[in-house]
C-alpha cells in the first residue's frame, strides 16, 4: 500500500498540478492582467506598474507553493488530492475580485469571510482523511481511471468557482483595456474592444472618444459604438465617469487648457472655445458634445467656424446635416447628397413601417444602427 501511495499516485498528482498551473496562468495573464493593473495601481496610488508576464509567473508559482505545503501537510494523493488546490484557487479568486470602486471595496467582505471558509476547509480535510484509509485499493491509476477523473472534476468545479468570484463585469473589462491601451497609445486596439457589444456605460463612452479623437476619426465613427450619457460622458467627473489609471491631465492638455472651475463637458468645451484655447482636436469634441445632445441648431451653427461645408466633411456630420435639412423648414446651412438622402429616405420610411416588429427591428439594426440617425431618433424623444 505504500508504493501504491509513492508511486501509483504520480500521475495523478502531476497531472493536476499542470491543470492548475496552465489554467492560473492564462487565467491571470489573459483575463485578469488588466484588472490585477489598475487594482495595483489604484492601490499604489500610481507608484508602481503591474507587469502581466512577471505578475502572471509570480503569482502562479507562491499559489502552488501553497498548494505543495499544503499536500506536504495533509497528505491528501487519492480521491481528495484536488482539495489541496482548494486554498490557492480561492486566493486567486479573491485577489481578482476587483471591482470599479476598487479603492473602496477591494478585499471587503473577503476580510472576514476567507479565514472562515478556511475553518470549514480545514473540517473537510479532516473528514475526507479519516475516511482516505477505508477507500478500497485499486491499481486503476491511469490517465482514464475513475481516481483521475474524480479529482479532475473536482478541479474543473474548483476552477469554475474561481472565475465566479473574480471580476467578471465585462463593461469594467473593456474599460480596464481601454484605459490600458489608451496608456500605451495604441489607439486602433483601443478602438476594438468590445465593438461589436452593445454593453457600455459613460466611463467607456469617455474612453471611446478620446481613443476616436487621437485616432482622427471622432466624426466618422462615434456613433458605430453604443453611447450612454450625452455629452455628459465625454470628460470624467469623478463619479459616473472616471478614469482609473490614464492620467486626466493628459486628456485635457490634448484639448487645450484645464479650467479649475468645475463644469459639465459642453460648457468647458464652450468655454475653450470662447477662450482661444481650443486646440483642432477640441472643435471635433465640442461639434460631437452637440451632436450627443441632438442639438443640431447649435451644430450647425458652429460647423461652419471649423469646416467648410462645400468640401468634403466627416460622415457624421454629413448625416447630421442631411437629418437637419430634413427637419428645418428653412435650414441655416442648405445640404443635399443624392446618395445620403436616399439613405435617410429609407431610413425614415423603415423608422415608421408598420410591417411586423422584428423585421423592422432587424432591418434598422443591420442597416442603420451605426449611423447618426438612429442615434437621434433613439435619443432626441423625436417621434
């Protein structure tokens, strides 16, 4: 029985350390790397950097040395050897339940929950090694063999709690990569998190923005995006809209100056504008605020300080101006595409078809869901 013990449960044994270690790492270095960065740096108050390589290894081998000196101690190697991974995949689970009030509730509850689940754990141990010498021996301790498999379920149930317990808001994610990404100046990948997602909140949206901004493309593609907030969300507040680790300063000196008199977004841009100190990027923002506001009295009357509307203009501007020509009986700025028209003939003709709800739904979402259009008619309170 006891070469059975040193030698029949190796296999075992190895196979769910490597189960542990692939899903740890991946499981930190994919998922959660962004998370564990903005957690380290909320918590460092900006001192230190998380290195998703270094921070995955690490992490990874100090939970499996918990593991090792927890199998050292109990001797669980038969049916009960996956509890002994029990600890450590708690512990990840608790280290990654971050959420976006990380300053004010990281660990939380977890403080005086975990030494309690470590009270029931250390119960169940004992228990499943008072009944580990009355299981029946068996040389079945191959790779198929009912041991192996136990223990391998017991793993994959171990696991799958520990991504419940971590953070799993997919909105805090995209913010978390974009803010990440924003830091690194890739902007194109910014621009790809969660695009085909309708999953948003304001925080995103201001990320969006500036990622659309830095890239040039704030007037062609703003509204391919879901958009919550208006032009409330283009700048961060504080509150409902925040930046964890991109440095605001940064954001504000690419529109021009940082005003200390707190103001709603369009009001700042209106008043850097009125300043003089706008710069180009800023008359895109502040032609964008209006658009977000479905003002496009204001819109158009400040488009033609900043583009000259017998060129070539931006796609949403251009969609804007072909809905305004529509709506005004005497237009301020008289604007006409053959092409665009057309479009927005369709569009208003599907908006109030009487067919049948889903088609009509379908059409608009395949068709138009990226377009201003849409975006004003869902949030203009326009029938």
């Amino acid at each position: 029985m006891a070469q059975f013990n040193k030698n029949g449960t190796f296999l075992l044994r190895v196979t769910c350390a490597i189960f542990f270690l692939l899903f740890t790492y991946f499981y930190l270095y994919d998922y959660q790397c962004n998370i564990l960065a903005v957690a380290q740096h909320v918590l460092s108050h900006g001192a230190t950097h998380y290195n998703r390589t270094v921070g995955a290894i690490v992490i990874t081998l100090v939970l499996w040395l918990i593991q090792l000196v927890l199998y050292a101690l109990t001797g669980l190697g038969r049916r009960g050897h996956a509890l002994t991974y029990v600890p450590s995949l708690l512990l990840l689970g608790v280290l990654t339940d971050v959420s976006p009030n990380v300053s004010d509730s990281y660990l939380g509850n977890w403080l005086w929950a975990f030494p309690l689940l470590m009270v029931l754990y250390g119960f169940v141990v004992w228990v499943v090694r008072q009944l580990e010498p009355m299981e029946p021996a068996t040389n079945a301790t191959g790779l198929f063999s009912r041991m192996m498999w136990i223990n391998m379920l017991q793993m994959v149930v171990f696991a799958l709690v520990t991504c419940g317990i971590g953070c799993n808001d997919t909105v805090f994610h995209y913010r978390m990569n974009v803010e990440n990404d924003i830091i690194d100046g890739d902007y194109a990948k910014a621009l790809s998190v969660g695009y085909y997602d309708a999953k948003t909140d304001s925080s995103l949206t201001m990320l969006r923005v500036w990622a659309l901004s830095e890239s040039g493309k704030l007037g062609d593609h703003l509204f391919e995006y879901p958009l919550k907030g208006r032009s409330d969300a283009m700048l961060p507040n504080g509150r409902s809209v925040q930046m964890l680790m991109a440095p605001e300063v940064k954001l504000y000196e690419k529109l021009g100056v940082y005003f200390k008199q707190k103001m709603r977004p369009r009001q700042y841009l209106e008043k850097l504008h009125q300043k003089g100190y706008a710069t180009p990027q800023a008359h895109d923002w502040l032609l964008c605020a209006y658009l977000l506001d479905c003002d496009l009295d204001a819109f158009v009357n400040a488009l033609p300080h900043y583009y000259n509307v017998q060129k070539a203009l931006p796609l949403h501007y251009r969609e804007a101006l072909v809905l305004y020509n529509h709506l005004r009986q005497h237009p301020h700025i008289v604007y006409h595409s053959q092409v665009m028209d057309a479009d927005f003939e369709d569009f208003i003709q599907l908006l109030h078809s009487t067919g049948d709800v889903n088609t009509r739904s379908f059409l608009l979402h395949t068709n138009f869901d990226k377009t201003y259009w849409n975006y004003y008619y869902s949030n203009s309170g326009r029938k």
